[in-house]
C-alpha cells in the first residue's frame, strides 16, 4: 500500500490526538512504551508528508487546504 503526503500528514494529524487517547485508556499501554513509538510514527508521517514544492508566497497548504485537495481527489 502506498500513501500520498497529504495521506501522510491526515494520518500524522490523527496520531497526534489517538497516542493521548490510547494511552490514557490503558496503562499496559504506558508500561509498553505505546506513547514514544507512536510518536515516533507521527513524526515519521509528518517527515514523509512535507512537500517542498508546496513553500512559497503563495502556497496555501494549511490543514484546511489539505482536506480540500484530499476530497477533491478522492471522490
């Protein structure tokens, strides 16, 4: 399976509120170490998911544009 950057940074974006979630639920998780290795996985998902073409003056690419791009091309 193949992910695009903007899947990338979707994904990123919901890990970064899930480890909170996931943690707090169950403290085996805790124990495990379950909190570093997701982050460590959302910063691998953000790293991938940065488009240099995307800087610039007149490059929109906030979270918003994101999803926009996002549903227009997978519909």
């Amino acid at each position: 399976m193949r992910l695009t950057k903007d899947e990338a940074r979707i994904l990123a974006e919901a890990i970064d509120d899930y480890k909170y979630k996931v943690v707090a639920s169950n403290s085996n998780y805790k124990e495990l170490g379950v909190f570093p290795k997701l982050h460590q996985l959302q910063l691998k998902l953000e790293l991938f998911g940065d488009d240099k073409r995307r800087y610039g003056r007149t490059s929109q690419d906030d979270l918003n544009d994101l999803f926009v791009r996002f549903a227009k091309h997978n519909k």
